[in-house]
C-alpha cells in the first residue's frame, strides 16, 4: 500500500512490499502528458488576485471578477486564519501557488479567474483512482530533486470525462504545482522524461466546492450538478475537459477532505 504524508511541507514516504510491486507492474502505464500548446477557449485575459475572504466577489486589477458565487450555498465562506484556509472543519495549510484565489467552501458554486501557473504533470490511462497513487512517486522526485516545496492542491486533469454520457475519462494527468515560475525550467524532467514541466494559461472556471474522498465518483457527482448549473443559465459554456483540485493529503479523514470540482467556460 502505498502511504505518504505532508509535514510542515516534507512529504514523508513509506511503500509495503505489495505497493512495491505494483509500482513496478503499472509504472510502465504512466506517460508524458501531451503539452498544451493552446489553452481551452474559456481562456481569461487576466490573471487573478487572491480573493477577499468572507465575501462573495472579489475582481482583479482588470476589473473583472476573479471569483464570484453564481449557486450552491450562497452563504459559505473560506477564511484564512492563522496561515490556513478554513472552511467549517476543512483546513488546508499548505500555501496555494502565487496568485491563486482561495479554495471555494464545500458546497458553493463559483466562478473563477486562474492565473498562469507552472507545473510538473504525469500522465496515464489507467483508473485514476488506482494510477494517481502511482503517479505520486515521480512527482514527488521531480520537485525533490530542484528542491522545490510542496504546495496545495494537487491537480487532476480528466481528458473525454466531460462528454456526454461519459462516466471514465480517456487520459488524465496529475501534476504538482509551482509556487512560482522561477523555481525550476519548463520542458521535460531529464531524469525522468515522463515528467512534463509546463506553463498554463489563464483559465476561467466554473467551482464546485466539496468534501469527501478523492475518487472518481465524487468527482462525477461534482459534474453532475455544475452542468445542471450550465444547463440553467444562458451567459456561459462549457469550454474544455474538467479537472479536480486536491487539497489535503492523507493525514486528514476521507470524509473531511477538501477538493473542488471545475469546468472551463466561455461566454457565449
């Protein structure tokens, strides 16, 4: 099985036997993935200031919104308080990257501006839910070796799990994000060339906040009811695959983790 955990910013490592070996039996699964070239068309031309916590909208220097609550619970909020983002009993205290506007509290729906970020992703084809553990290992290598700090969330791209009907995606990829660009070079990892160091665009999103385990379910059941919101408004669209942010590691119970679900929209 295998178990990790963050500590004041170390990820702490322990692999058992049958982890092990299955690492050695699946690893072959995992790729590079594919770079992006072009991002998705709900592309934002701003970038995004860290949000007025306890408010429902905050914009950016450009005037635009960066976050604005559009459903769910209109009431929540994150706080930040003694260097952590709190929601309820959710905690997240590993900083996010540079720029990035706060986690949206469970249960709440949101838009949000994303600025530029840097990071270090690992494909595959597998069940995520099984792979993501695998794809762990090289990641946490990755930023070891440029001596690099571990931040919050960990990211999950899921290619062809928006189409209609689809409950699995074709491809996913995990990636680890820097605080800042400057931390290590884009391009991929010479030590490990399934390792892609890219920059992503601004992307504006529409955020699903919610708590519970870090599968696969929970993540369609977060796309459920962001594309019921879509379908019941006539402003934006659905521009590109979705992804999941991952907040907490394992050290925190399944059942009070925090992760948000997001779509890439457009207006139309």
């Amino acid at each position: 099985m295998l178990k990790f955990a963050v500590v004041s910013g170390t990820v702490l490592l322990a692999v058992g036997l049958l982890g092990t070996i299955a690492l050695l039996t699946v690893g072959c699964s995992l790729h590079r993935p594919v770079p992006r070239a072009h991002g998705p068309e709900g592309i934002a031309e701003h970038g995004a200031s860290a949000i007025a916590l306890g408010t429902v909208e905050a914009s950016d220097d450009a005037g635009a919104p960066a976050v604005k609550r559009v459903g769910g619970d209109m009431q929540a909020i994150t706080e930040f308080v003694n260097g952590e983002y709190r929601s309820g009993v959710r905690r997240i205290a590993t900083p996010l990257p540079e720029g990035y506007p706060a986690p949206t509290p469970p249960g709440a729906i949101e838009l949000k501006h994303y600025p530029p970020v840097r990071r270090a992703g690992i494909g595959g084809s597998m069940s995520p839910d099984w792979g993501m553990n695998f794809a762990f290992f090289p990641l946490f290598n990755h930023i070891k070796r440029r001596e690099i700090a571990m931040t919050s969330p960990v990211e999950v791209d899921y290619e062809g799990l928006g189409m209609p009907g689809a409950t699995k995606p074709t491809e996913w990829t995990m990636s680890f994000l820097y605080r800042t660009p400057e931390l290590g070079a884009a391009g991929v990892d010479p030590k490990d060339e399934r390792v892609l160091v890219e920059d992503t665009p601004p992307v504006t999103v529409v955020a699903l906040g919610m708590r519970g385990p870090y599968k696969l379910d929970r993540v369609n059941a977060g796309l459920a009811i962001l594309h019921d919101w879509l379908a019941g408004q006539s402003e934006w669209a659905e521009a590109g695959d979705p992804r999941a942010l991952f907040y907490n590691g394992p050290e925190v119970r399944a059942r009070d983790k925090w992760l948000e679900v997001q779509l890439p929209v457009r207006r139309r």
